[in-house]
C-alpha cells in the first residue's frame, strides 16, 4: 500500500466521515453539491480526502446533512478539521521516521480508544526502554541506517506513551503468553520488561489481558492488528508490516475485526488472572 502524508490521512478519515454522513441522509454527490454551490466533483474530491476542507465549508455540509449543532460528531469533526494540518510531536523526528510510520502517529494522538492484539510482542505503548532498543536492534544496518537513527526511534516508542497521561485515552491490549516468554536479549532486560508492564496495567485507563497458551486455536492467530476509535464514532484498522502499515476502514471489516477481539477477550485470562501470570513470567525470567 503506497505511503500517504498525515495531513492526507487525516482527510481522507474526515472524508469517510462526510461519505457516511450524506448517505445516511440520503443524498447524491450531485445533490449535496447543487445544496451548497459547489459541482459534483468537488463533493467527491473532499469525499476522497483529495480536496482540503475548512471550517466553514465542514460546518455548511452538516448543516446540508442536518447533524445536530450540538451532536458530538459535528464537535469531533470540527477538531478534526482545525487539527488536519498541525504538526505532532513526533515532527521533529520526521527524518528519522517512515512516512507510514508519521501516519500511524498522527492517528494515535487523534485517538480516543486503541484496542490491540499481539502475538508476538509486547505492545508498543507499554514497552519498556531497553525492551525497545533490543527489539529495534534487530533491524540495525537494514531498517535503522545507523546508530542516531535507531536511538531517535527508541525515543520516538517513549515519547509515544505520553497518550496514556491523558484522561480521555484508553488502551486494550491482549498480548499472547509466547511473546511474554521470549528473551529480549538479555534475562534482566525481559525481566524489567515484565515489571514494567504489572506497573502500567495499574493504570486505571489501561487494561491488559494475556491470551494463555491452552487458548487453543483463536481469531488472534492470523496476525497482530490494531484497532484505532475516534472521538465521534469513527474507527480505523491497522495491520503492520516490517515496512509499512495498512489501513482498513470498510464497515464489514471493523465489525468483524471487533467482533473478533471481543471473542478473543473472552478467550484470554481475566485482568487479574493476566497480573499473576506476568508475575510468574517476571520470577522465571
């Protein structure tokens, strides 16, 4: 999937939202365009995220597709359209980083909600620092060109993490037992990463299941995914690459993706029960 710029995936996600939003009220292109003095073309141009949409512009299509001037869609995506060109905190990096991987940045910091499933690793958001820097070793030579481009990427994963100090923000993680078993190079630093992660699951917007290895076979098994929601409803799929995201947004596709991590919730430990066996993992390690 070819790289898109953060202010393009952020067009395109108020694009999707606008698409919905005339449909829902059952409108053509061309109708929504005569309503407000536009063409056809330009209706589909910011429907595809091709086309920059401000405030006044946003604010006469909700009027058009009748959204409640109090509805917290039409707050949301007013923020979202302030917000589609500001810079993150993550700019000052941007040499150093993937245009995928700006992307996936920007939409994390636009996020409400992030559920996620990994198989074989510790999340990112709940890394500990020489966790990061083992794992990102691996690509050194090949994914991080030298040693200041691998150190600006560890910073980057810490850096990530000031998303859970907001109060606004949850995280749902179900991690697999297996990736909590495998050496990080070292016991001590498996050992500090298992810790770390007993501490951040106190936190009240963090929750933290472990998927057992009795399990048996689950949804889960095909690969780690990330589901992103927004403020407003909207929601977002991410499958990772070694290079590259992919992003999946079609409705048949966020509800079988959800449905298939409310299924492997149940299929994993409880919160509590995920705690006692990190501590298990962390006195073995």
């Amino acid at each position: 999937m070819a790289p898109i710029s953060e202010p393009s995936v952020r067009r395109k996600r108020l694009g999707s939202a606008l698409l919905a939003l005339r449909e829902a009220a059952k409108m053509t292109q061309e109708a929504a365009g005569e309503a407000i003095g536009k063409s056809k073309d330009t209706i589909s141009r910011v429907e595809s995220g091709k086309q920059k949409v401000d405030v006044p512009l946003l604010r006469t299509l909700l009027d058009v597709y009748k959204v409640d001037d109090a509805s917290p869609l039409r707050e949301a995506l007013e923020a979202m359209t302030k917000n589609i060109s500001a810079r993150g905190w993550w700019h000052s990096y941007r040499s150093y980083l993937a245009t995928a991987h700006q992307d996936f940045l920007g939409l994390e910091s636009d996020a409400e909600g992030v559920r996620e499933w990994e198989p074989l690793l510790v999340p990112g958001l709940l890394q500990h620092p020489a966790y990061t820097r083992a794992l990102l070793a691996a690509g050194e030579g090949i994914l991080h060109r030298d040693p200041e481009q691998l150190s600006n990427r560890v910073q980057v994963r810490m850096e990530r993490k000031q998303v859970l100090d907001r109060p606004d923000f949850a995280l749902d993680v179900i991690v697999s037992a297996a990736a909590l078993q495998t050496s990080a190079g070292s016991a001590g630093t498996m050992r500090d990463q298992l810790n770390y992660l007993l501490d951040q699951s106190e936190r009240p917007n963090v929750q933290l299941r472990v998927m057992p290895p009795d399990a048996g076979f689950h949804l889960g098994m095909d690969g780690a995914f990330t589901i992103i929601e927004f403020p407003g409803g909207g929601r977002l799929i991410t499958l990772d690459s070694m290079v590259n995201t992919m992003y999946l947004e079609d409705e048949a596709t966020l509800d079988a993706y959800d449905a298939a991590f409310a299924r492997m919730r149940k299929d994993a430990l409880s919160v509590r029960a995920s705690r006692d066996a990190i501590r298990e993992f962390a006195r073995a390690a």
